[in-house]
C-alpha cells in the first residue's frame, strides 16, 4: 500500500503535475495533514478496516517529502485503548494557532477529530475530539546540533492524550507529560 501526494496550482484548483509516493509499504491510511508554520505533519491509521487501531505520525520538512515516522502520539488511559487511538480514526486536525497573529501560548495546540465507528449503527458513530500537543526541538540545542541533517526532524514530539472531559483553556495550554 502507497499514499500519494501531488502539487497543486497556485489556486488550488487542479494538480501541477508533480507527484510523489510516500509510506511505501507502510500500510496507513486516513492521513489528516497538518502544519504549525514550519513543518508538515500526518497523523494516519493502521488499515485494518472497521477495527482501530495505534495511529501513526509523520513529519516533513516539505509536503513531497520525505516523510519521517514519530510513532504512536496515543497517552494517557490504558494501553489497550491508546492501542485503538482511544477506539478511533484520525480525520481531521484543527490548528488553534492562527499563523497570521500568533499566539506564544497556543503555539503547537491542536485539536485531533477522530471517527469513532460504529459498523453495526452508523448513525451511532461519532467524534472523538481531544487536543493534541507538537513540539519541535529547540535549533541552539547541544544535541539538535551533533545530529545529522537528516535527524532533525526525529526531534519532534506529537502528542494526544485522552481526557474524558476538556475545555480549551488549561488542558491545552499544559506540557504534554
């Protein structure tokens, strides 16, 4: 399994031609892509069908790529449901920073919308909402600085930790533990 990913024109209303393959093999599907400014990232699932599974996170310095794996962001609740993304699919990232007037304390906040299926009902399916942290590692750090090109990236942290309740207000402006 592939994803692909093309250029668009500069209204966005067609492809420019130029496309490129990525997560080859990787088997994930359900990519909400995402940016904070300087960096893409693509949180995605397993594709295991009706059955959640662990999300997966990229990050790219370009939308053409190359794309590189985070890992599982899932915290918090036990392992069998962060196993499951907390029983849902990634759809959709809602960025809280507004990159024409930016906020320091909402700097990386996101909120991640998750399908949560219901395969017997469908019309008993809903959304999981739950903020969702990126922190990208200082540029003076010691260690940023001994690491290849090619590493920075792996610097990053995504995380979404499960709440049975939240408020955008203090839950979205601690550090992720």
């Amino acid at each position: 399994m592939v994803m692909h990913v093309a250029a668009l024109t500069p209204d966005f209303r067609a492809t420019n031609g130029t496309m490129e393959r990525i997560l080859i093999n990787s088997q994930r599907e359900a990519p909400a892509v995402f940016s904070d400014g300087r960096s893409y990232y693509m949180i995605t699932s397993g594709c295991t069908g009706w059955a959640p599974n662990a999300a997966e996170v990229f990050v790219a310095s370009h939308m053409l790529g190359p794309w590189h794996s985070l890992g599982d962001p899932s915290r918090g609740a036990n392992a069998a449901v962060r196993s499951t993304t907390f029983h849902s699919q990634p759809a959709f990232v809602i960025p809280l920073q507004d990159l024409a007037r930016p906020d320091p304390a909402l700097e990386g906040r996101f909120i991640l919308m998750a399908d949560r299926w219901n395969s017997h009902n469908l019309g008993a399916s809903r959304y999981v909402w739950l903020p969702m942290v990126v922190r990208e590692v200082d540029s003076d750090s010691a260690l940023l600085k001994r690491a290849h090109e090619d590493e920075h990236k792996l610097w990053h942290t995504v995380v979404v930790r499960w709440h049975e309740r939240w408020s955008i207000g203090a839950e979205l402006l601690q550090e992720p533990r």
